[in-house]
C-alpha cells in the first residue's frame, strides 16, 4: 500500500508527460526521478502509449459546403444585378426612351449605391447575426429587381438602381466575414474562393445570359427573372444556411483604429490599384480590340477572358490558403505581364491573344486573394475592414472608368495600358512594403 501510494503520483505525472508528448509539447530527452526512480524517456513512452492510443481522435470539421454554395449563389445575385444593364443597354434606352449613354448610368447608380453603403451598413448592421443580414439583402434584391422591371420612369428607375447598390454594398461587406466565420480555421481562404466563384460565374456569364433573356423575354423579363431567382435563393437560405453571430457586444465598429493595423492599408492600396487598372481596360475592352482588328469578336475574346478567370478562381481555391503570399505576388505579375504586352502590342494579335489569356487568369481569385489577406490581417475587425475593402473597390471601379474616358478623349487608347501598367506597379509597391510580410 504504501508502495501504491507513491508511485501512482509518478504514474500520474508520466501520464500528462505522455500526453503533452502526443500534443508535441514535451522536449525529446527528458529522466524524472521520483520516488528514487529514474524513469528514462523510452519508459515514459512504453508506459503512456495504451494512454494516448485510447484518448478519442481529434474531430476534423467539414467544409459547410451548402453554405458556401448559397454564398455563391448569393454573390452571383450580387454582381448579375449590378452588371446585367450592360447586356441590356439599347433594350433599356429604348424603352425609357433615352440614349445609351443616359441608359449606361444604371450601372454608375448602382455602384455609387454601393460606394455610400458599404460603410455605414456595416457600421449599423456590424454586431447583428451575418444570415439575417444576408436574407436582407436578397429581399432587397427581389424587390428592386422587381421594381426595375416594372417602373417606367427613368428617374425613379435610377433611384431603384441606387438602392440596389446599397444592398450591394451591405452584402459585399459582410460577405468574406461570414465565409470566414462558417469555415473550419485551416480553410478559411478556400472558404472564401469557394463563396466568390459566384463572382467569376456572373463576370463570365453575366453579359451573356442578360442579353440572351433581354431578346427572349425583354428587359423587363430579364429584371423580372433576376427578382424571381432572388426570391428562390432568400428561401433557400432561409431553410439550408447556418448562421453566424456580428461582433462581439464590446468591440466598436472603428474605422481608423482598423486601418491603423499593420498590413491593412496596403491590402487597400493594393486593390484599388489592381481593381482601377482592371475597370480602365475593361470598361473600354471593345476600342482596346480595335487596333488589331478584333473589336467585332469581343464577345469570344470576353468568354476567353472568362474561361481564364474560371482556370485562376480554381487554382486559387486549391492553393490559397498555404500559399497567398506567392498568389498574390504572381496575380499581380501576371497582370503587369498583360498590361505589357497590350502597350507593346496592341495591333497584333499575337500578343493581344495572350495578354487576355494572362489577364483573366489574374483576375478571377484577385478577390480572394486579397479578402483572404485582409482577413488575416484584420483579425477580429474583419467586417470594418471588409467593408473598407468594399469602398476602396467600388470606388476604384469609378476611378477606372473616369480615367479611361479621360485617356482616350485627350490623349489615345494605346495608353491605357500603359495607365494600368503604373497602377499595378504602384499596387505591386504597396504589397512588397506593406502586406507580403505579414502573410502566409
């Protein structure tokens, strides 16, 4: 007995030693001595392994991947609301019975919508459950679309459009966050490319399946099928999508305390420069085609630019959360490498060709490249920091396409590229300097 009652402590000790071994804690060489016994490393092993053997495996939590298919899903509402004009144009102009260049301003009021938002819904909404915030914004999705697709009033039209981009921007902010917050630890950038592959969906099929609806049902047909998909997805999020909970009660939605963390302004430098070159090259992509004659195949050239966005947003998926920096670092790159070869040569098509090929590779996981990033560095303030993500993209949208027009009004469409060229320079500047080392 009274031999018992001092070694079990030891057995006790040997016991915690075995599992803190297993957890990677314990140092490799280790003798403990007690009651006069010295217990060597190899006795601890022998002695705790029928231990460890019997502690339960560790849980590895799924990928909620329905959850990130509403996500998508809500995503590609998103974007096909804001872009579906654009197939649309001379259908809307007609009917409002104004010019395509008045008609255009149906995409201008959703992003000005969007840009006036994002902040301020995220500073009202920040603490609130992120799927009723969801749900929100896909009844207000269906209902403006609805609207649109029956008001015949231009002006009112445009108010419409203004408060769909508001919904925009009150889902864009919230959208990485509740990705992040639904995915396991380990997967959270893979969670993030999942829910945007939405994003790539609408760019690749947005003009597309807009202008196929406007010839077989109208604009209005069209507006009217977006309300209804709409209401589908708000009902099926009701039943399938978990929710997640806002902040916490104490934390203050801060804006300059946010943009005060290390790496936070430079992932915000870095997407409005990326996102400005893009708008500057896109917005105009069918002039751009114009010196090498392919102008009249933007529509191929569109679904290539496309099929290389799906091929990115894929990769990315596979590969973002182990290597982001180096992602990020080739994304960008590659874009300049496009940039190039469009300055260099516009009017051949053998550079023009694979220019578009690099550019859209680029292009689909940039989202999640940089969401995944800002999520990295924002911590716990990810919602203020998405929701700045927001306004820095939105607002380099306008700046795109304001100073593409300027570009090619006084001085010439060869030098837009080379305008993109030194924005993504300057984006690359901010991202060696400021964000590359605090990412994985």
């Amino acid at each position: 007995m009274e031999q018992d009652r001092a070694t079990s402590p030891g057995l006790r000790q040997r016991v915690c030693l075995g599992v803190e071994a297993s957890m990677g804690y314990a140092p490799p060489m280790l003798d403990i001595k007690m009651s006069g016994e010295t217990v060597a490393p190899a006795k601890i092993s022998e002695e705790t392994n029928s231990v460890s053997d019997r502690r339960p495996p560790d849980k590895v939590t799924p990928m909620p991947v329905h959850a990130m298919l509403i996500l998508a899903m809500a995503a590609f509402v998103t974007l096909l609301t804001e872009i579906m004009p654009a197939g649309l144009l001379s259908s809307i102009s007609a009917g409002l019975g104004v010019s395509q260049a008045v008609g255009g301003q149906f995409i201008t009021a959703f992003a000005f919508g969007a840009l006036a938002a994002a902040l301020p819904s995220a500073a009202f909404s920040h603490r609130m459950g992120r799927k009723k915030l969801l749900l929100f914004g896909l009844v207000g999705f269906t209902l403006v679309n609805a609207a649109n697709a029956l008001v015949s009033d231009f002006t009112l039209s445009l108010v419409i459009r203004f408060l769909a981009g508001c919904f925009g921007g009150l889902v864009w902010a919230m959208f990485a966050g509740y990705a992040t917050r639904l995915a396991p630890p380990a997967q959270r950038g893979r969670a993030i490319a999942l829910a945007g592959s939405g994003v790539t969906l609408a760019m690749v099929l947005g003009a597309p399946l807009s202008a196929f609806l406007g010839q077989a049902i109208g604009w209005r047909g069209a507006f009217g099928a977006l309300a209804a998909l709409s209401a589908v997805l708000t009902v099926w999020a009701v039943i399938i999508l978990p929710d997640a909970p806002g902040t916490a009660q104490e934390e203050r939605f801060a804006i300059l305390p946010t943009l005060r963390l290390p790496g936070v302004a430079a992932n915000l430098a870095l997407i409005f420069s990326f996102v400005a070159a893009h708008s500057l090259l896109y917005v105009y992509v069918e002039p751009l085609l114009g010196p090498s004659g392919l102008s009249h195949r933007v529509d191929a050239l569109l679904l290539l630019f496309g099929a290389g966005s799906v091929v990115g947003l894929f990769v990315t998926g596979i590969l973002i959360d182990h290597h982001l920096s180096r992602l990020t670092s080739l994304s960008i790159a590659l874009f300049a490498i496009a940039a190039m070869l469009l300055a260099l040569g516009l009017a051949h098509i053998s550079l023009v060709l694979p220019a578009i090929i690099c550019w859209g590779l680029t292009t689909g996981g940039f989202a999640a490249l940089t969401q995944s990033a800002m999520a990295q560095v924002s911590g716990r303030l990810i919602d203020v920091a998405q929701a700045m993500a927001t306004t820095a993209w939105n607002l380099a949208v306008s700046t795109g396409g304001l100073l593409g027009g300027a570009l090619l009004t006084h001085v010439s469409i060869g030098s837009l590229p080379w305008m993109a060229l030194l924005l993504l320079l300057l984006g690359l500047a901010a991202f060696v300097r400021g964000l590359r080392p605090l990412i994985r």
